[in-house]
C-alpha cells in the first residue's frame, strides 16, 4: 500500500499496563488523530493473550467513532465509508519491554558505542560488561548467568585490530551458559557487532549454548561509529524472539501490517522524523512510573538514555536516594517536616497508582519529578558524546579546559524541548508542566516547550515507517501541545541587577518592559497568534548568542505564553530554607501555577 492510500489509519501501544489506540483519518487533504480508546494490558494471567487487550481498546474506538472496525475477532479492510480501516500498526512494551546486556572490549569505546546502538534500538541496558571494568572472571560469569536479558549484544576490536579481549569475553558468556528470561525451548540469542577476522572464533565459541548473529562492526575504525545495522537485528530479533515468546504476540504480529516496535524506539523515531523534516535540535523526555527515557536529536545525531531506577511511581523511592531529601526539599515551597516527605514518597512507591488529592501533595510530586528529570538528563548528556579514542587536535585553552566531557547536547542550540509523561501531560494546568520542564532542563537562549497530549508519540513513530507525512502531520496539529517560548538569560553573577529589556508586538500593539537578574516574567500571547520580540541584554548577560547581543525574533504564542527567564543557569538556590520557599513561591506566582 503506498503513503497515499491509507485514509483510515488504526495505532495501538500496548504498554505494561494499558493499551492505548488511536484513530487517524485523511480530513480532505490532511491527516488528523480523530478518536482514541484504551483497555487494560493483556498479557499476564488470567488472559495471557495480548490480543484480548486489543481488541478491547478496538470496541472502545468503535463505540465512540461509531465505525466498525471488528467482523468478530478480524479486521475489516479496506475502509469503505465509515466501515474498516485502511492500516493497523502497533508498538509495544509490555511484559518490561526490551531487556539487554552489552559486552564490550573497552568500557569507553567499544562497550559505549554498543550500549548506545542498544539504548537507540529502545532496549534497557540490564548491565555493560567490559575487560577493563574492573571486574574479576569469575564475577562476570555470575553476572551474565544471573541477569537473564532478552539478548546480549557483544562488540569489541576495530575491523583488522585486536582479537583478544573480544574473544575472552565470548569465553565468559560460554562458561554462563546464560538462558533468556521468556521461554524456556529456545537458546539466547548473541548478537556480534565487532571485529570481522573474529566472527568465525566467536561463533565457534557461543554457537553450542547461545544462537548467535552476526552484523557489522559498531566500530569499524577507531574514527567511525556504525550503529544503524546492530539496531536493525536487534529490532529483528525483538520481534522472532522476545515477542514471540511473549503470550498471545504472534497473532498480533499477523493482525499487524508493519513491524511492531519497541514503544522507545517508536518514539525516537518520530523525534528523528520531525527533528530532519523541520531541521531542528530536539530533546524530548517520557517521564513513566518506572523509568525515565530521554531522546536527542542534535545535528541530526540521534541518542537515547533510559533512566531505569527513576520514576514518578514504581521508583519513586529511587529519586530520593539518587538526590538526597535537600534536593528534593528545595522546591517544596511550604513546611513541612523531612520524616513525613520521606512517608509520602514510601506511600506513593507502595500504592503506585494513586494520585494527588491536595495541593501539597501535587507540589510534593512535583518537586520529585523536577529532580527525577533533572537527574535522567544529567545521565543523559554523560551518555550522548563525541567518540572516545579519537585523535582530536586541541588548542592550548581547551587543553586546560578540566569540563572536557565532550557533550553533543548544547542548550545554546537547543529548538525544542518536548515533554511528555503522566506527570506532565496530565498536569492539572499546563503552567506547571512549563515551569517543570524549564526548572529541570534550565534551556538557554530561545527555546520552543511543547508537551505530548495525549501520549501518541509511539504510535506515529511506527507510523512514520510506513507513511511520513501522515506522522508529521498528526504531531504538528494534535500530539503536541505548544506552551510557549522560553528566553533565557545566562552568566548571571549577581541578582537584582538590571539585566535585559525587552520589546514585544503582538498585532501590531507593542509592550515594553525590562528584568533585573533573579527575575522571571510571563506574558501571555494565544496560541495562534505570531508575535516580534526584540530583547536587548545589559553588558556580560547573554541570551546565547555571545554576552551584550540583542536578539530579534519572530516567536508563536502558547497555552502558556512567552517566559523570559533571568534568573541565570544553572539555577541558583542557596541553603537558606526559608529564602527558597519565598524564591519558589515568587516563580509560581508569576506563572499562577496553583
């Protein structure tokens, strides 16, 4: 079928613990999200069938479109008038997703460059096993036997290089003897991503007790990294392996028209879609109960980073231990005693799904999700680097430059900041999804935030594989939400000092204003409305073109509206409790947040 024939198009995620679908249809010439459904997951006891879920979600789409969509248990298609549908898809993680472990040669090279091409194809990397990670034989061997991922990716020595190391952790995965975590009838599968002159030793070596596979090499030369065909086998094996294995995935694999994804890696492919058709930096972020994915698309380089101990529910005790009880204390803008915020946080890890039923309960809670999406975007930038052992010529000043992690995230660059995830998309006023997302990211310069409506990024991600334009078309117009624009003031090194003026035309009317350092300001301009702004910054500020350059910009308005923030990155917040609670209270003020 090509792009142009899909009028009606139908998209489930089947998650851990619900199925979300969605409704596309063609409105004239454009593509818009039209109905959605949802039913609790399938996949454990009593049903142990994922299809059951499915179909479920199926019947709530059809009772609310009023089209019908199920002759018994199959799909009608073609659409004809308001009977069928023209494509199903989905994507999936339910049963824990992806689980892998990466073993590489060295643990800055080789295992970095294989953990990324795992993190990439939407797995969660269990462990990374390295020659040189400090870690003796025997305890590597227990390591892999006792772990049980899906797969294990294995990498090690340029084409033509070293063999050794390589092979010596072959050794150890063969002395494990490793079985899968589904399925009891079938042997592990291997993927091979190194050196080509070991491909036969490693294969005699793992073939017995393992199923191996062999792809090319992540790091063909010390200069060249090659990710994309390691992602393809392991999005491959994910579907004949682990989705088979999973109760009820091969009938849902032939019901489906393309192949199911990994949720993650559906949503880095979207990200990917918009980030080449706009020709933009993107860093997005999917705040879960468990884990915290982030994505970057930064000069076309994709990355993604799973924080798999932070999360708003299952591992919300994980945040704490992470920050300590000061980090997270700092945004709570009220007293309270530190031994009832620790209960709080242990009750909401006990009882995972319940939510916020008084305001300081929703402040609470968002103070824990500022750290936890702080914390994941930390983790994040240490892992979405330049490659290690590369020859780089150096100028005398970076060669004094002790802050060498070669980060390809630059806030300076970054054009927008997408957010998504229970805690902020369903915040209960969008200011506060805003102010979360600018506290924990801290952007610099000019930035556009949106959020993620409904959570819809994983079925246009597996969307865009079979029709681009139908993907890009339901992001722009009904997945993301604009908040706004922020505006940001670095190198600020006193406050209450005058800092930036600014003005602003919206339609033709104009409003003029300034900030001292230490201030934030809100104004409000409708979502559909395109407004000028020019700001001109006092000498050594800067908004991220070089300190004492003005900017002048067209910006689109929001739900929330433009923020010029000069409150300076990073955020500055002192050990006076008491002056942090007035400092906090006098953000949420300007952005009326509760």
């Amino acid at each position: 079928m090509t792009d142009n024939n899909h009028t009606v198009i139908l998209a489930t995620d089947c998650g851990s613990t619900t199925t979300k679908a969605i409704l596309i249809e063609k409105k004239g010439n454009e593509y818009r999200q039209t109905f959605r459904g949802e039913a609790p997951t399938t996949v454990e006891a009593p049903f142990e069938d994922v299809t059951r879920g499915v179909l479920n979600s199926f019947s709530e789409v059809e009772e609310i479109s009023g089209r019908k969509i199920l002759d018994g248990e199959n799909i009608i298609t073609p659409a004809k008038g308001d009977t069928g549908i023209d494509l199903y898809i989905s994507t999936s993680s339910a049963g824990g997703g992806l689980q892998m472990m990466v073993a590489g040669a060295v643990q800055s090279m080789s295992a970095l460059s294989a953990q990324r091409a795992a993190l990439g194809a939407g797995a969660i990397v269990m462990d990374v096993i390295a020659s040189n990670d400090g870690r003796l034989p025997h305890e590597k061997i227990d390591r892999i036997r006792r772990l049980r991922p899906d797969m294990i990716l294995l990498s090690g020595g340029t084409d033509g290089g070293s063999i050794t190391h390589v092979v010596e952790l072959a050794e150890y995965i063969a002395a494990a003897n490793p079985t899968p975590r589904l399925g009891i009838s079938y042997k592990l599968p291997i993927i091979f991503a190194g050196n080509k002159d070991t491909r036969d030793t490693i294969k005699t070596c793992l073939e017995e007790k393992c199923s191996v596979r062999i792809t090319e090499n992540i790091r063909p030369t010390l200069e060249r990294e090659n990710l994309f065909p390691a992602r393809q086998e392991i999005q491959d094996l994910f579907l004949e392996h682990v989705m088979a294995q999973a109760p009820g995935y091969k009938k849902l694999m032939k019901m489906a028209q393309a192949p199911i994804m990994p949720t993650p890696a559906a949503v880095g492919n979207i990200m990917q879609t918009i980030a080449k058709k706009e020709n933009i930096n993107i860093v997005g972020v999917d705040i879960g109960g468990a884990t915290t994915d982030v994505f970057s698309v930064f000069d076309g380089e994709f990355n993604r980073t799973v924080s798999a101990n932070l999360g708003m529910s299952y591992s919300v005790s994980n945040i704490l231990a992470e920050t300590g009880i000061e980090n997270i204390e700092r945004w709570i803008p009220f007293d309270i005693d530190e031994t009832d915020v620790r209960n709080r946080i242990k009750n909401k890890m006990i009882r995972p799904t319940t939510v916020p039923q008084l305001i300081e309960e929703l402040k609470i809670e968002h103070a824990l999700a500022r750290e936890a999406l702080r914390l994941a975007f930390e983790q994040h930038k240490a892992l979405a680097i330049g490659l290690k052992g590369v020859q780089k010529e150096r100028d005398i000043s970076e060669a004094f430059d002790q802050n060498d992690i070669d980060t390809l995230i630059d806030m300076k660059r970054l054009d927008l900041l997408v957010g998504s995830g229970g805690v902020l998309s369903h915040a209960p006023k969008r200011e506060q999804s805003m102010m979360m997302l600018i506290d924990a990211f801290q952007p610099e310069g000019v930035t556009r935030i949106a959020v993620d409506s409904i959570f819809m990024m994983p079925h246009l991600g597996v969307l865009s594989t079979v029709n681009e334009k139908a993907a890009a078309e339901v992001f722009e117009k009904d997945c993301l939400i604009n908040l706004g624009t922020c505006i940001s003031v670095s190198n600020i090194s006193k406050l209450n000092v005058d800092c930036v003026t600014f003005n602003l035309n919206i339609n033709g009317t104009n409003k003029e204003g300034f900030l001292k350092s230490g201030e934030i300001v809100l104004i409000e301009i409708p979502t559909d409305v395109e407004a000028e702004i020019e700001v001109i910054p006092k000498r050594g500020f800067d908004l991220g073109n070089g300190k004492g350059q003005a900017i002048k910009i067209k910006i689109k308005g929001g739900v929330v509206g433009l923020v010029i923030d000069a409150r300076g990155r990073p955020l500055k917040m002192g050990k006076d409790k008491e002056a942090n609670k007035r400092l906090i209270n006098s953000w949420t003020d300007v952005f009326k947040a509760y």
